[in-house]
C-alpha cells in the first residue's frame, strides 16, 4: 500500500524567510502532484511532476522531484502572508489514482 | 466558464437516511472522482469513474454508492450503512491521459443532525 508522508505537518514562519515542505512516499511512482487548499475551500492545482529530476517554479514557489529517493519538496522563498494555506502533495499510483500527503498548514506571519 | 460544481454546499442528514451529493463537470473530462476529507486529514479516496457506466471502489467506499450514467455526472450516495459521515466530500475531474492534475470542485460539507 502506497503511504505518503509530509513534514513538517504545520509550519509557522515569518514573512521573508525560506523554508521547505518535504514528501516522501513508500512505492515507486514517477508522477507527483502538489496542490494549495485555502480554508474552507477546493484545491488547487499548483504543479505536476513527471519525471525524475524534474523542477517547476511559479512566483515564490519551487517544486522538485527525486524519484529515487522518493522525495519531492516544496521550497518557499521569501514567504508572503498570501502564501498561507495547506499544501498537500498526491502520488500518481498509475492507475490514475491519487493518494495524497497529510497535508502542510503553513502561516506566514509579518 | 468551464468547471466543477458540487451541490449543495451545506448538507445535514438525519439517522438511518441516505443523501446524495451532486457533482456535474462541462470539462468534457473523461475521469470523475469523489474524496472525503476530515478536519486535519489529507483526502482519501472514496470512488472513481475513468469511462461513463464504469466505476471503481476507491480506499474507502463502504458505505457509499456512485453511478455514472453521463459523462458530465458523478452523483454520490452516502447510505445509512456509513456510520461517520460528517467530512468535507470534495469532487474531482480529470482529462483523459496520464500527465493532467486532478481538478476539484468547492466540495460539499455533510453533518449530522
């Protein structure tokens, strides 16, 4: 059975600074998909990862995928209050089924 | 605008009854899927469709019932058989092919009364 994992869980940081969300994942999978949920609210799709070394960034954000080691983080830099929400990371089991991470909350306060 | 929407946004049921929420796409996605989520939690799949009249039990599909009579549609039935049904249910779609993300509607929160 396929277990993601995510850490930290809640991460409370200060606006300006860097910080990084880390996913690990149990069995062999090459696409991985992260994903922003405002309170409340949907997801949204932030990046999809296809391959091994891949990277994608948009505005503060860079995502990255190590297939090997079965690890793709989510760094953040120079964190702005907008930025506060929960990330979660959804492993493609192949099947066209995801099974997503516990989910970061982050807070970025001034 | 092409989307996701999920009805009705605040659902409370009664002991013993089943509720069905709603979920209607005009992506012409191919693939259809319902996840519960509870406070805190990450999403957990409950059911999926890739084609229309074909679905399959997702993690946690006990206590639960879909039909996919149209490709636009994906109803979900919580029966009385689910004993812990309050969770925020979110709706999925998703393009035919193996490198499109998932795209959800603004899900639909059950409670019991």
């Amino acid at each position: 059975e396929l277990k993601v994992e995510q850490n930290p869980l809640f991460l409370s940081m200060q606006e300006g600074k860097n910080y990084t969300i880390y996913c690990n994942y149990s069995t062999t999978s090459d696409r991985l998909y992260w994903y922003r949920q405002d309170p409340g609210k949907s997801l949204e799709s932030l990046f999809v990862l296809l391959s091994n070394g891949a990277v994608k960034q948009e505005g503060r954000l860079m995502a990255s995928l190590d297939t090997k080691a079965r690890l793709s983080t989510l760094h953040i830099t120079a964190a702005v209050h907008d930025l506060s929400a929960t990330y979660f990371c959804a492993v493609d089991t192949g099947f066209q089924k995801l099974v997503f991470g516990t989910g970061t909350r982050l807070l970025v306060s001034p | 605008d092409g989307g996701i929407t999920q009805s009705p946004k605040y659902l409370f049921r009664k002991e013993g009854q089943n509720v069905t929420l709603s979920c209607e796409q005009n992506l012409n996605h191919d693939a259809m899927y319902w996840y519960r989520q509870d406070p805190g939690q990450g999403l957990r799949l409950i059911y999926y469709s890739q084609i229309v009249n074909d679905f399959q039990k997702g993690d946690i599909a006990e206590g639960y019932s879909v039909s996919r009579e149209k490709k636009e549609s994906f109803p979900l039935t919580v029966t009385s058989a689910q004993k812990n049904p309050t969770a925020f249910y979110l709706c999925a779609s998703r393009r035919a092919g193996v490198n499109q993300p998932q795209h959800f509607g603004d899900g639909t929160r059950l409670s019991i009364l």
